[in-house]
C-alpha cells in the first residue's frame, strides 16, 4: 500500500504513461481477454462492421488502461482537483430532494471512470452517500479499493447486508448509490430479464427492490467522458415514488437509460466482464421486455 499512495503522487503525465504500456501489454502482448470483449461487442453492435468493432475494442482497452491509473490516484487526489476533473453538470435535481428531507437512491453503471463517479458524488452532493458493494476475495485487493472508495467521505454496504443498514441508516437523509449492471450469478439472487444490447439479458432486482421498500427516488449518473482524464456527469431521474408491490419502472427505466449512454460511447462501457454468461433464460424468445433498442 505505501508504493502505491507513492505511485498515486505521480503526476497524471507519467500515469498515463503507464496507462500507456498497460495497454500495449494487455492489448496486443497478452490480449486480455480479447476474445470475449470483441464477442460481447459483435453481439452487441450486430449491424457494425468488423473494423468498426475493432476500433470500438482498442479504444476500450486504452479507456480500461486509463480507468486503472486513475483510481490509483485516488489515493492521493485532492478534493479540488477531482471536482474539477469530474464535474456534475445538475447536482440540484439530487440536492432538491435533500431539501425535502428525502433521501435518494443513486444508479450507475460500469461507464468510465465510475470509481471517480463514487468519489467526487461525496463533493459535489450535498449530503452523505453510502454505496452498496460486493467484496473481493483478494484481500488485498478489497482494502485498497475501500480505501480509494471511503476517502471522500463514502460509507461502504455490504450487498449481502443492504436491508440491515437500510434499517439502521433509516434516519439519515442520504444517497444510496448502487452500480447496478453487474451479472447476477449467485443462485439465489432474484433476476429481471430484459433485451439489453440486442441480447437476452438477466439484471439484478435489487434496484427496485429497495425503491419500493423505501419509496425513495431514483437518479442515474450517466458519466461522459470528455477528453483523457476529464469527465462530467448528468444524472437523470429514473423514476419517483409511489411505487407499487408489482412495480418495474425503476429496473425498466434504467437498462433504457444505461443503454442510450452506451450507444453514445460504445468503447466506454466494461466489456471485459463476462456479462452474458448464459443464455438458458426462463422466459420463451419474443416474450422479453424490450425498454429500448440499440443501434
């Protein structure tokens, strides 16, 4: 851990230069996971051509190079300058509800860099912001990223124990953040299916959920990335109470929102992750919800 807070302190001309050589190392020495990347985006983008599909996978590993740098250096930024590198162009449609005593549940997805999201939602919101988190099994691993997670003020949730601190948290007025497009794998998680990308796809129910068991609103940060080391964030409502037991707008609403940010910066997303690992799906083909559609 010393190392790397001595690594953080580097200035962001010489991190993007290792940013750099990762990405000749991973891209085209050792091709990360290549095959699955170019597999998830194929299927994805079915209408784009092969060299559009390359291009869109190159852009995603120097974006992934980036995004490994750059919460590295969360150890050590200042609260000035990642303000003034992720910027919240609206953060009065959350603070209107502060105001109103009502705390908010706040949607992200895996677009870069969604660890600065985390980070700088502590500065530019105006109340506290817990975030609900899966820990990794590297121990390691699981500190620094806490670490860089909490140093802004951040107040980490363990999935498997989000309806305990619900409870406990219920008087603080706060934002409760979630990255909610992660593959739901365990057995017992509840699943919603939808089309997503041109692909049957299964998503966490979590989301809605809570929403229905705290009537909260719901905001989505959709993070656009500027220029190299530059990001704004616009956050976009989602859906507001009252919301019924049977009720699916939050998750509805969300693959919509989710999928127009992808479809406006296709490289931005995190294709390495396995997201579709299976397709053996409950419901017949044609019966899926389709909440948008991609290009």
């Amino acid at each position: 851990m010393f190392f790397l807070t001595l690594l953080s302190r580097l200035p962001f001309f010489i991190l993007y230069g290792i940013s750099d050589g990762l990405f000749y190392l991973g891209y085209y020495l050792f091709g990360y996971r290549k095959k699955l990347v170019l597999k998830n985006i194929r299927n994805s983008f079915p209408s784009k051509s092969d060299a559009e599909l390359k291009l869109i996978a190159k852009q995603f590993y120097r974006y992934l190079c980036d995004y490994v740098v750059e919460t590295l250096k969360l150890l050590t930024i200042n609260n000035e300058e990642l303000k003034s590198r992720m910027r919240f162009l609206n953060p009065e449609l959350f603070t209107e509800h502060i105001r109103k005593n009502q705390s908010v549940i706040l949607l992200s997805s895996h677009q870069f860099n969604w660890e600065w999201l985390l980070a700088a939602g502590n500065l530019w919101l105006k109340a506290p912001i817990d975030f609900v988190y899966q820990p990794i099994q590297t121990r390691f691993t699981d500190h620094l990223m806490l670490r860089c997670r909490t140093r802004f003020g951040g107040h980490p949730i363990k999935r498997n124990e989000v309806a305990r601190e619900l409870a406990k948290r219920k008087n603080i007025v706060r934002g409760i953040a979630i990255v909610a497009d992660q593959y739901p794998g365990r057995t017992q998680d509840k699943k919603y299916e939808a089309l997503f990308l041109n692909q049957k796809t299964v998503f966490f129910t979590g989301s809605q959920q809570m929403a229905t068991l705290t009537q909260y609103p719901v905001l989505y940060g959709a993070v656009k990335r500027i220029k190299r080391g530059h990001y704004t964030c616009t956050l976009v409502k989602i859906a507001e109470p009252p919301y019924g037991a049977d009720s699916e707008v939050v998750l509805q609403n969300y693959i919509k929102e989710v999928e127009r940010i992808i479809n406006e910066d296709p490289a931005g997303w995190l294709w390495s992750h396995n997201r579709w690992k299976t397709r053996h799906l409950k419901r017949a083909s044609g019966q899926y919800p389709r909440v948008s559609a991609a290009s």
